[in-house]
C-alpha cells in the first residue's frame, strides 16, 4: 500500500468488497448468456429433430414395406418377411436415438466459458493473497 494513499482501511475494504461484487454479478450475466445460448442451440437441434422426424418415419415405413414384399417376392413366408422387415426397423430407430441422445449430453451443455473464468479468476484472487 503507498503511504501517500489517503484512503483509510475501510475505504481500502469497502473497495475491495465493492469490486468483488461486481466480479460475481459480471460472472453470472457471462453464466446467464453462456446458458442461454447452449439452451437455444439445444432447442433449435431438438426443433430440427422433430421436423426430420415428420417426413422420415414415413419414408421408413415405405421402405421397410418394400424390403418385406421384395423378400415375399423370394418366396419367403409372408410373415417371416415383415418380421425381417421389422427387425431392420428396430436396428435403424436404436442407431437414430442413440445418436440423437448422445446431441442432448450434459458435456455439450456446460458453461465451460464461465467455468473456466471462474477459474481464473480464483487463481488470481489466490495469487493476490500470497
């Protein structure tokens, strides 16, 4: 501290107080935004999802039904060829939810800006106090 400075201690620590509460408030508007932003991301994706979703089931339907008569037309039992057919629908639903679950991970919606300022600016808080 210089000696010429004429602030008293309590000025010094009213200072102090007043600069780390504006350091929280301005981590968590970055926090806010950050979370907003990962949130919109997350909604348009879901958004997107759903539409796909309107004009795929149905190609899928058409699809597998085809696969079932194509396999009906090799003479196999009407039966046995949707159930093949069904199957094929299974395998392709599992892969398109699994991918699209692995979109919705808590990995890809974590603040790391706002993590990592946070961080920061702990460190330097600690370095002020050596």
């Amino acid at each position: 501290m210089n000696r010429d400075d004429p602030r008293s201690i309590a000025d010094l620590i009213g200072d102090a107080l007043t600069q780390g509460a504006t350091l929280l408030r301005n981590e968590a508007e970055l926090a806010r935004a950050e979370l907003a932003e990962k949130f919109a991301t997350a909604a348009r994706g879901a958004t997107l999802v759903v539409v796909g979703l309107a004009f795929v089931i149905p190609a899928i339907t058409l699809l597998l039904a085809a696969l079932a008569a194509g396999l009906m037309l090799h003479n196999l039992a009407p039966w046995l060829a949707c159930l093949i057919a069904a199957c094929v629908g299974f395998v392709i639903a599992g892969v398109a939810i699994a991918y699209g679950a692995s979109r919705f991970s808590a990995e890809r919606l974590t603040p790391k800006a706002t993590l990592d300022q946070i961080r920061r600016d702990r460190e330097a808080a600690q370095e002020l106090t050596r």
